[in-house]
C-alpha cells in the first residue's frame, strides 16, 4: 500500500507540474515572444555515426526520442502489474478492463459521428481515447481523504490499461512505410533481448545498449519509434539473481530510477513543446468544426459515458464489483477525470495530423478544453460526494 501512495503523491504532483508548464507555453505563444519560441521548438538536432544520420528539430526528437522513454517506463508499470500487482488476476483485471474499453470505444464513436466522410480528419478518431494519469490523480490529490484508495487504484489501473490500449492503436493505425532492412535490424535486436532475458542477464547497460539498437532501427523502420520504448520494456527481466544468488529486479529498479525524471522532465518538456497554442489564430467557427468538436465532446462526454455506462453493466451483471468504500457519485465523478486526455491526446494528435496545423490550432485547443472541462467537472462532482467511511 504504502508503494501506491507513493505513485499517487508523485503522480499527482506531476500534474500540477503539467498545469504549470501548459500555462507556459500558451503564455509563451501568445506573447511577443512566440518567435523565440517557435525558434526553440525547430532547433536543429543532429547524431551522425558514419552512414548513420539522425537530424530533427528539437519538437521531433522529444516525441520520437523522450517519449519512447515514457512508453518504456509505461511498458515497465505495465509489466510489473499484469505479473504480481493490480492487473494479476482476472477479478483485478475485470473493472478497470471493462471500464477502459468503454473509455476508448464510445469517444472514437463520437469523434466518427462529427468527421465520417472526411479521410483525412478521420485520422484522429483515436484522439479522444486516452487518460492523461497525472493529470487525473493530481486532480484526485486535491480532495484528499475524501476518495478512498480503492478509487485511486481503479483509476490507475484503467489509465494503465488505456495506455496499453493506445500503444496497440498507435501500432496497428499510425505506421508509415515500411523498411525491410531496418524492420530486420529491429528483429534481430529484439532476438537478442529475448536471449539475454531467458539466459538471466542482469546488466543493465546490456539491455541498455540493445535498446538503443532497437529504438534506432525501429525509427528508420516507419513504425514509431516510441513502440521500441514498450517492447524492451517488455523483455527486462522482472526478477534476477546476483552472483551470490540474491534476487533483485532490474525491471523495478529501472521503473524506479525513470519515474522522477519522466513525470517532472519528460512529460513537461513534451506539454511546453506540444501544448504552445496560438489562439489568435482560432475563430469561433473553427472551433465549431467537425474535427475539434469531435474531440472535444470525445472527451468530455464520451469518455465519462463510455467508463461509466462500461462499469454500470459490469457491475449491474455481477462481472465487477464496485470499488470498495465508494459509491456510484464517486465512481461517476472519476469516469468524469477520465476525458482529460492531455498529454496522451496531443501526443496521438501530433501522429494523426502529422502537426500540419491543418486546423490552424484548433484541433490541440480542443484537447485543452476537453480536458479542462473534464477536470473542472469531475471535481465538482467529486467534491459534492461524502467522504469514504
């Protein structure tokens, strides 16, 4: 217990961190100093190896680079739940399971209502889908005791599981060309980790080193490269022996080691670089478009249908069980947190509309006040309900 108090109290304050930063850049964009701004998103970076050249502006190489990092320290939480934490069981796995199928169907079905038809716009169905958890749990944090813990667990739970959910869409819907030689490199990478974890390696610079392989091939591959993050993740041994036969886990270390630098570098830098919206380029009408209206209301009011109405059968049907010193307001209230999709949002927003600003803006700032609504909404909904017995 004392280990998820603990994600929590850091959770929750990386989302105040993301409020923060968020503020930043929209300040930042809308002042006179969006050129300097603009300047540092497209700053020139390069890595050169012989033949090997990686060059991107400093935008590009936080979502490709930094956020394979994110989707490693997902893919180890992921990991480390499903074999010995809150998603060991099927009757652990069975609310927030069913919970976050409904928070990722029901939103991509309202975005298709508004944006059926157009080829292009329907690359974002997928946008109105995620949960921002930092976001989320810093908004749960402000409540204090009044949300019982089995509430918080829900939420996490569900979050990690839409985040599994997203890293299969981004997989299986946002892949470009592909590289057979690269694809290759990227097998035989992955071969080679699956070696090291079956012969009980336990150096960390190892599975370190391959990753670095696999990250680089897969980027050139055409699929993205934040899936290199999840599958080494996957393959880091959850337990391991030392030369004198103690057990220890890399994967838990390096779960631990990351958690500080991703919830308070990573994902802040990502939110400064990808949330900077100039609003003064976004007309009512815009905002009144197939595309933002589709996200905005995907996340507002399919998200909280979709896990709500997804947890009402479940529990109506005796599948699941209601989270334990809770009650259905409060449940409500965290399908509610759910919309705030945020970082997750923009970052699938960033691989549907390739950052064309074909919306002029429109489409991020959707994200933002979906979000915003969602939070302000779930916490009154919250903050009205009886604290838990």
């Amino acid at each position: 217990m004392k280990i998820i108090e603990e994600f929590i109290k850091r959770e929750s304050t990386a989302g105040l961190v993301l409020i923060l930063v968020t503020v930043m850049a929209l300040a930042l964009q809308n002042s006179p100093l969006a050129a300097w701004y603009g300047s540092f998103l497209h700053t020139p970076v390069e890595i050169r190896f012989g033949a090997l050249q990686i060059a991107k502006p400093l935008l590009l190489w936080v979502n490709d680079g930094l956020m394979a990092v994110f989707f490693f320290l997902i893919g180890l939480e992921l990991k480390r739940e499903v074999m010995e934490g809150h998603l060991s069981s099927i009757r652990q796995v069975a609310l927030p399971g069913i919970a976050a199928l409904g928070g990722m169907v029901v939103p991509a079905l309202v975005f298709i209502i508004f944006n059926q038809g157009e080829s292009f716009a329907m690359n974002g169905w997928a946008i109105p889908t995620a949960t921002d958890i930092a976001f989320a749990l810093g908004i749960l944090s402000l409540l204090g005791k009044r949300i019982p813990v089995s509430l918080k667990i829900f939420l996490m739970a569900l979050a990690i599981i839409d985040d599994l959910g997203a890293i299969i869409i981004i997989a299986l819907f946002y892949t470009g060309d592909l590289s057979v030689l690269s694809i290759a490199i990227a097998a035989a990478a992955l071969a080679l980790l699956f070696a090291m974890n079956r012969m009980g390696v336990a150096k960390k610079s190892a599975y370190i080193l391959v990753g670095i392989v696999l990250w680089i091939s897969v980027l050139k591959s055409g699929v993205h490269a934040t899936l290199a993050g999840v599958a080494l993740a996957f393959l880091i041994p959850l337990n391991s022996k030392d030369k004198r036969g103690r057990t220890f886990s890399i994967a838990k270390e390096m779960e631990h080691d990351l958690h500080y630098w991703v919830a308070f570098m990573i994902l802040p830098l990502f939110a400064f670089v990808n949330a900077g919206v100039d609003l003064a380029g976004i007309s009512l009408k815009q905002m009144l478009g197939p595309v933002p209206m589709g996200i905005m209301l995907g996340l507002f009011i399919g998200k909280q249908l979709g896990v709500f109405g997804f947890s009402w059968v479940a529990i109506r049907f005796k599948l699941a069980s209601l989270p334990a010193g809770s009650s259905w307001r409060q449940l409500y209230g965290v399908a509610v947190l759910t919309g705030i999709g945020f970082t997750m949002s923009l970052f699938v927003d960033s691989l549907a509309y390739n950052d064309s600003q074909v919306y002029y803006f429109a489409d991020k700032l959707a994200i933002l006040l979906g979000s915003f609504l969602s939070g302000i909404a779930g916490y009154m909904v919250l903050k009205g309900s009886k604290p838990a017995s």
